[in-house]
C-alpha cells in the first residue's frame, strides 16, 4: 500500500494520499492530495468523503478530457477540485504533486478558492489555508 500522510497547514488537515482509492471518512474538511488522475472514476472515489479540496494529476487531458472529467462531477457536488500538469508532477505520487505540481485545470469552486491555472500547488495551498 502507498504511504499516506496527514499535516496541519494553517486551518486545514492536508493528506497526501498516492490513490484517491485510499480516501477514508476521517478524511472529510481536509485538504486531499492525490496522484491519482481526475477522471469519471477517480471522481466516485472522491464523491465518497465531503473534503475541503481534491487535487489530481490531469495524466495529459487525453480524448474527450477524460484525464479531468471529474472536476466537473465534484464541482457539481458542492466540492472543490483541481488537477496539475502531468509534465509538472508524476503522475501516482502525492507528495510529488504536492513539492512540484502546478495547477493546469480547476473547477468552479476551486477557482474562487485561488486555485488557478499557472499557480503552483503549494502556493496556492498556502493561500487557502491561511
């Protein structure tokens, strides 16, 4: 099993999960770091446990942009979700898509939130949170 680790930043529990297959209902208000991709099924994991913030890998849009397709079924939901450039954070790495990733999709509410395409992760992070 992937490591999974949970830190305070500023008002907000992170965790960096490597699947969103690991999301758990303690997990609920935190801010959750994926590797996984934002896809249709990555999205019926996530529509499980009611975070602050989703983050996942766009694995390259792909056809029909399926790599992202579940930013639009969170935002739905009432949940915030964003992906980062698969050229800036590997893909299946958390901690990787934590120190590296910038943000390339968003949906509506992580928009408002800050989380904007051409940010880095962290800093935007680190603006929410505070």
């Amino acid at each position: 099993m992937a490591d999974r680790r949970t830190v305070t930043v500023g008002r907000h529990a992170l965790v960096l999960i490597d699947s969103v297959t690991q999301i758990i209902p303690g997990d609920a208000g935190a801010i959750v770091v994926t590797g996984s991709h934002g896809g249709a099924s990555a999205a019926g994991y996530a529509l499980s446990v009611d975070a602050a913030l989703y983050v996942f890998n766009d694995a390259g849009i792909g056809r029909d942009e399926a790599g992202v397709a579940g930013l639009a079924m969170l935002d739905e939901a009432g949940i915030a979700a964003c992906a980062v450039g698969h050229m800036t954070a590997r893909i299946g790495e958390a901690a990787d898509t934590l120190e590296r990733g910038t943000i390339s999709r968003a949906n509506g509410l992580a928009a408002a939130a800050g989380f904007l395409p051409g940010t880095a992760l962290r800093q935007a992070i680190a603006g929410f949170a505070a």
